[in-house]
C-alpha cells in the first residue's frame, strides 16, 4: 500500500477532475435527495455544471504547478461559473480551500486537516 505523504498540484488536479465526473456521473441522483437550500430539484444538475467550469482550465496545467495555483484555479473557475444556490456554495467551500493553500507547493496532513474548515467557514458566513 502507498502511503500519501503530500498532495502535489498534479494529485490535487487529478482529485478535482475525478471528483467532478462523479458528480456528473450522479447528478440525478444528487438532484433527487436535494434538499438545502431548496428543494427545488436542481441541485445535482448545478453542482455538476459548477465544477465542469474547472475541468477544461485544470486539463490545460502542466504536471509541475504547486497545489496552491490548482486550488486558486479551481476556485477562480468555480466561481466564474457558479449555478444556483448549490453553485455557488460549492464555489465558496473551494474559496476556502484556496485560501488555506497558499503559496503552498504541497498539501500535508495538517494543511488537509485545516482547509476543508476554512472552506465551510466561508460558505456559512455566505449562506447567513
């Protein structure tokens, strides 16, 4: 078994594109247990849209970059393109990611403790 010591930009940019397929993959099925902020149906199908707006910037970086300019890229995206309520949530919870990672080449155990916090954080204070 490998043990992840840290993650690079490229195991970063690799964890977005899969996590975005996912979403695609099961955006039916993220849109039937909608529920927050309204139940309106669309949830799954506004995330997806979201995070596709990242794929085509994060398949155009090289392998090398630090993991701060692929979480700030992403979040740049995310936001640019954010659908609905769901979106736009989704957008600020990168937000936070992004600003957890700066200036940083590589995301250790403590930095993947800490940035998913700052990510709710954001989005909280947003949704109030």
């Amino acid at each position: 078994m490998i043990q992840v010591q840290a993650i690079d930009g490229l195991l970063l940019r690799e964890m977005v594109l899969a996590g975005a397929a996912l979403l695609e993959k099961n955006r039916e099925n993220v849109d039937a247990l909608n529920v927050f902020p309204v139940p309106d149906g669309d949830t799954g199908t506004n995330m997806s849209m979201t995070i596709g707006n990242t794929v085509s910037e994060l398949r155009l970086m090289g392998d090398g970059v630090p993991v701060s300019h692929v979480a700030d890229t992403a979040a740049s995206a995310l936001l640019r393109g954010a659908r609905g309520n769901s979106g736009v949530i989704l957008s600020l919870i990168f937000r936070g990611f992004s600003k957890g990672l700066l200036g940083k080449e590589t995301a250790g155990p403590k930095d993947l403790t800490l940035v998913p916090k700052l990510g709710v954080d954001g989005a909280y204070t947003s949704v109030m």
